[in-house]
C-alpha cells in the first residue's frame, strides 16, 4: 500500500492494480467519480464484478455507493445479509455472491468528488491496518482529483478497455432518448434505467442496443421487430 500511494502522490497515474486489493483484504475494489450531482462514474475497477455491483447501483439508484455520497460518511456493512429487508431491498438479492461492502467518501471539508468501494465475497469487518490503509487511499485519491497534482485523467482512462469512460455509451443513449422521446436528459436517463432494470440486462447492453438503434424505447420494442400484418 505504501508503494500504492506513492504513485498516487507523485500523479503518474491510477497506480491501483490487483496488489490494492489484496493489501485490502478484500476481493473488487471500484473508483468512482462524481460528475453531476449524486450521479457517479466509474473510473477504475479491479475487475468485472466490481463494474456489475456499480452499475447496477447505479441503475437501481440504490446502495451503500449513493448512500456514502448522500450522507459524507463511510458506509460499512461487513455482513449484507444481516441488513433488513427495507436495505437496498432490490441491489442486495441481486448481488447475493457478495457478503461485505465498504464505501468511503472521497471528500475534503464539504467537496466530495467520487467514492472508493471495497466488496468482498465472505463476511466480516476489515482488519485495523486495513481500515487505515482503505482511509488512507481514500485520502490520497481525494488529493488526486481535486487537482492538487496535476491531475492527468487521461491515464485513468487508459486504465478502460476503450480508452473512455465507462459509461460514455449511457450517455449518448440518454441524449438519444431525449430528443426520440421529447424529454429532459434526466427523465431519458430514468427511462434507461427503468428498462434495463425490468428486462434484467445491465445498463451499459441497453444503452449499446439504443446507440446501435437496435432498441427505441417509445415502443418499448427492438426496431427490428416490426408488427405482423393481419390477415383479412
């Protein structure tokens, strides 16, 4: 973890790879950055159940994530089933592979500029050292995106399959829909969600589907699929 944040201070780049979330104690590890009121995005992710868990709170609008950013404080639940049922009453039985969650502000004074999200697959609180060394990375990722060295977002994109953000593709299928459907970019976005949520797909394959013009949500029906002609 030292050599971690040595290479967060000196600004050369994510410097978070698999030895972060080993150092950790815990399994996925996600970075994630606010770029318009309490909506995030994900900037770096160990891995692809990282990148399932934030996108689906993301989708669901519901989850320790949001609730780290709503209230300015960590998050920690070392056992998610012995949460109640009104608790993330949809995000929990859908990630039923995951036991523990830890969710840290990435904040200074009253700014907070995104969320560190620790998963792991077994339960149980994080050891003190880990704690310590999650709060320092916290702290350290905070330094970095407010700027203070120089922040070149540019190798945290090069750290994405494609060389952008993650979920560039939602928002091109939200200015899609807005002008399809006539509506505000916030109300296109929910109607994303909403979609991708009742027909159990992730939002990233949804907004692919509408970008592709392979899904038009006005009628709720793949372009492809036309109506059959009724036969006199």
């Amino acid at each position: 973890m030292t050599q971690i944040l040595r290479v967060l201070h000196t600004g050369a780049g994510p410097g978070l790879d698999a030895g972060c979330v080993s150092a950790l104690g815990i399994d996925h590890l996600v970075v994630s950055l606010v770029v318009e009121g309490r909506i995030t995005e994900q900037l770096w992710s160990s891995d692809l159940v990282g990148s399932a868990f934030e996108d689906l709170q993301f989708t669901l609008g519901q989850g320790p994530g949001p609730d780290a950013l709503r209230v300015g404080r960590a998050i920690v639940e070392p056992d998610l089933t012995a949460l109640g049922a009104d608790r993330w009453p949809l995000l929990v039985p859908a990630m039923a592979h995951l036991r523990a969650v830890f969710c840290f502000p990435l904040a200074l004074g009253g700014i907070t500029v995104g969320i560190l999200t620790a998963l792991r697959a077994s339960p149980g609180h994080m050891g003190g050292q880990q704690m310590d060394d999650a709060l320092g990375l916290a702290a350290a990722l905070t330094l970095q995106f407010l700027g203070g060295r120089e922040v070149r977002f540019e190798t945290w994109l090069e750290a994405q399959p494609d060389g952008e953000l993650h979920r560039a593709v939602v928002h091109q299928a939200t200015g899609m829909l807005s002008v399809q459907l006539a509506l505000p970019l916030g109300e296109a976005l929910l109607r994303l969600r909403a979609h991708a949520y009742s027909h159990d797909r992730s939002i990233i394959e949804t907004a692919e589907d509408v970008v592709a013009r392979r899904l038009r949500l006005d009628d709720d029906r793949p372009e492809s699929e036309s109506p059959k002609e009724t036969k006199g």
